[in-house]
C-alpha cells in the first residue's frame, strides 16, 4: 500500500484524538510502521526520535526485548478473566508491588483502562466513601488553575482547560478552582516556594468556608502538565496535606502523567515526604505498550466500603479490569526500573538534558521560564503566532525529531534509554525548528 493511500484511509476511516480532522489537509498525518528503541520509523525509511514517549507513555523504548518477552509468556497463558469474582497472578503481585512502592501507606488497587477513567473512580471512591460515613453532604472537588485530569464528563469538572471543558459545559458538574502554585505567578522578588505557599493560603481560606461540602482536592503533583509543564515546589504539597487533614477533606494524586520516575522518584509525592488518599497512575505504568490504569487507595478509604451490604459497595467496573496482559507488561516494567536502578541513572540523563536544553536556549531572545523536573524539560516561546505549535511540530519533524507544544510551551519528555548522542540530536532538532519558527 502506498503512503498517500494509507493516510487517505486513515482520513476517511478513522477519527484521531485531540485533532480538528480538517487540519490534516494541510498537515498531513504521519504512517508509521515500526518502532526501536527511542526511533519510529516511516515506510520510506526516515526516522524520527520520540522527544514525548509516545505522549508520555513509553518510559523504556519501543519494542523493548523484555516486556515483549513477557507478554508473549502471558499470551501462551491467560490473556483475560473477568475481574469480579476471580483473580489471576499478574493482577495480585502488581498490587502488591506497588504498595511496597509506596511504604503501603497505599494498600489496595482498583484496576482500570486509561487516565479519565483513573480520575472517575477516584472522585466517585471519594463521594462515596464520604456518602458511607454519613457525610452526605461532603459531594463537591477543588482542583488547581490549570489542571487537566481528563476528558470524560466527571473528569471534566476538575479539569481546567478551557478547550476540553467549555465544549461540553452542560454536561459537566464544574468543581471549585483554586490558584495553581505554578513557580511561572512568581512576583518580582519571590521564590517558588513563596508561590507554593501563597497558592496554599488560598486553599486553607476556601477550606475554611466551604470544608463541610468538599469530599476532595484532586492535584498534579509538581507538574501540572496540559497547562503548559507548569512546575511548582514541593512544598504546595506539604501544605495540601496538612490542609486537607485539618478540614477532613481527602487529597488525590494524580500521577497518571508525573509518576513512574518521571519526575525524578517513583512517586512525585515522594518529594514533599507525603502520601494522598487515593494516588492515580497510567501512561507510564504499562510502558507504553497497553491500556492499564489504577487507583491506589489507603486502606481507611478501602474500610469504608467493607460491609455486608452490596450497596455500600464500591460500584464500578468494565470488562478489561486488571487484564493479565496489561498487568504482566506492568510488572516487567517493574523489573526493569529494579534491574536496571533506573531512578538513580535517570539523574544522570536528567542532568545532561538539562545542560544541553540550558545551552541551545537559555539565551535565545523569545525563550522564557526555561525550567525541568527530573525528565521533564520546557520553556514557553514567547510568540503570538496562533499556529506557532503545529508549524514547530512540522519543522520538528523535518530535523527528525518528533515534538509536540502544548500552545506556545516546547518541551522534552523523552524514553529513559536516551543516551547522549540522542539527546543531542533532540534538542539540536529542537533548535533548528524553533530557528524555523520564529528565527
């Protein structure tokens, strides 16, 4: 089949996420036919280095040898059961490894598909474990300026992103926001943690006021990223939990985007020494390779549903629940991130990621906020050119590298196999299409 075949198929077949279809008139979409390491590949040959881990999801490159090796042992051996009523070995130990992870301050894991469907079942524990402690009125969220937890119509109303929100207001039940600790709102002679803890007064005064009705705070932990790679101190965090102890409110991590090492520990709660309620996990989790997401809940949210009665039950569910195969690609990511001590030879990546980003832009005229956690580098380009991210990421392309801004923010979130020579070629790509872009 040709090229210009497929992507006529695929325009007139499929619907892409987060695309207005028209724009590939102009914009071509991009067939890709196989992956390797950090590199994907096109049928004609050319390769482009994966700078997003396939929207942040592939920690350890593409067709890694050893989760393709243990998904094809869990093929020749149970590819699903059915969740409620049975179990299976691959779903049992990866809960048991992640609370081990986690201190088990986290003890129990409720298995889902994706992120959005992480959030729901986080606000609808929450509500509910409220509703069976006969807090009745204890129904409402607050989530930070800024923040994007999903798309699906509960994970709407705390989501803050206009574009994914607006569209679909008659049907969402808008939380509460409240100011983001975002280190970008610095006043002149601030630090971050000033930021954080300006950010944290605000909370403690609407808790205040409206405790009795709030079940949670759902946050990003120290990056919020569909906003731009907002970055914040650890310290908001500090002051979200003893926030939310003080005004009986539960706090969920959603770490669908910032866990797994991204963010330089497992865990980025890990950095402000606390523990939330309920923790979401995704994307990274599987390795990029299938749908898997979960909720981690303390075991005093898992008693309030330990009852009799079916109806104070936790009552959520869908047909993959805790696929073996899911969860087997899990556990070897696992292994990976242990055999390999990946969060201590991430620092070194970090470091030479940000040293090459620093050089090449931290004193290019339009670039602004140039700033990282752990394996996240950004900074904002400051344009007022409407197309500025689609042109960057067709320019971005033509140098072989593959990025994708969030509006007018650049940033770096590539798999934790990249070596120096791939991170010089990404943030050289990088440069030459900002070049492009703006001059």
């Amino acid at each position: 089949m040709t090229q210009s075949r497929l992507l006529d198929r695929s325009r007139r077949a499929v619907w892409h996420p987060c695309t207005q279809m028209k724009s590939h008139e102009a914009l071509p979409l991009v067939p890709i036919t196989r992956g390797e390491g950090v590199w994907l590949y096109d049928d004609t040959g050319r390769r482009f280095l994966d700078g997003v881990s396939a929207w942040w999801v592939n920690l350890f490159g593409h067709c890694n040898p050893r989760i393709n090796d243990a998904i094809c042992e869990q093929l020749e051996t149970l590819e699903h059961v059915m969740l409620a009523g049975f179990t299976h070995a691959p779903v049992v130990e990866l809960s048991e490894r992640l609370s081990a992870l986690t201190g088990h301050q986290l003890g129990h894991a409720f298995y889902a598909s994706d992120g959005a469907s992480a959030t729901e079942i986080a606000l609808k524990m929450s509500m509910h474990a409220w509703r069976n402690q006969g807090e009745t009125g204890k129904d409402r969220f607050i989530s930070l300026a800024g923040s994007y937890h999903g798309e699906t119509v509960g994970a709407l109303a705390v989501t803050d992103v206009a574009l994914f929100r607006d569209a679909y207001a008659p049907l969402v039940r808008a939380g509460t926001v409240v100011p983001s600790p975002d280190a970008r709102h610095a006043e002149p002679g601030e630090t971050d943690a000033d930021v954080a803890e300006r950010a944290a007064l605000a909370l403690e005064h609407y808790l205040a006021e409206h405790h009795d009705e709030i079940a949670a705070l759902i946050v990003e932990p120290l990056v919020q990223g569909a906003v731009g790679m907002a970055m914040y101190h650890p310290h908001y965090l500090r002051r979200a939990r003893e926030l939310c102890d003080t005004y009986r409110v539960h706090l969920i991590a959603d770490e669908i985007a910032v866990g797994c090492g991204r963010t330089g520990s497992f865990f980025a709660c890990e950095q402000a020494g606390i523990w939330p309620d309920m923790m979401c996990l995704s994307k990274g989790i599987s390795g990029g390779y299938l749908p898997l997401s979960l909720v981690l809940s303390t075991d005093a949210i898992y008693d309030c549903f330990y009852d009799d009665d079916v109806h104070r039950g936790f009552l959520h569910s869908h047909s993959y629940t805790g696929n073996p195969l899911a969860c087997r690609a899990a556990l070897a990511t696992l292994d990976i991130f242990k055999a390999d001590d990946v969060i201590h030879t991430n620092k070194a990546r970090a470091e030479l990621l940000g040293d090459a980003t620093r050089e090449a832009f931290a004193e290019h005229p339009a670039v602004r906020h140039l700033r990282q956690r752990g394996m996240i580098v950004a900074f904002d380009v400051d344009t007022v050119e409407r197309e500025f991210s689609q042109r960057f990421f067709a320019a971005g392309l033509d140098q072989g590298v593959l990025l994708r801004p969030i509006g007018n923010t650049v940033y770096f979130m590539p798999p934790y196999i990249v070596e120096a020579d791939d991170i010089a070629h990404l943030v050289g790509g990088a440069a030459a299409a900002l070049k492009h872009c703006i001059g």
